[in-house]
C-alpha cells in the first residue's frame, strides 16, 4: 500500500456512505487548493480527469 492510499482508505471507511453533489466535491477542491495552493497543480489535474472521464477523445 502506497502512503496516499491510507487517505483514500480513511475517506471511504468515514465517508463512504455520503452521497455528494458534482458542485459539493468542487467546492471542497477549491478550498483544497485555497488553504493549500502548492497542490494546486495536482488538484486541478485530478479535477479535468474526472470532468473529461466519459470524454472518448481523450
């Protein structure tokens, strides 16, 4: 297991059963990047792969 994988553990294990919006998980990105700008390059990455998921050009 990679160290970034205990996060995504954690998120599930606590929050797993939630339900969100698209608009909710964007906000959160951006008060991610806000409070912790120098991860704004990986965020903003992350973020245009999940919006271009279902995108068959890419």
């Amino acid at each position: 297991m990679y160290f970034t994988d205990r996060g995504i553990e954690e998120l599930e294990k606590r929050r797993g059963d939630e339900e969100v919006t698209l608009a909710w998980l964007a906000e959160r990105l951006q008060e991610f990047t806000d409070t912790f700008p120098e991860f704004e390059v990986p965020v903003e990455r992350f973020a245009t792969w999940l919006a271009r998921l279902d995108d068959p050009e890419d």
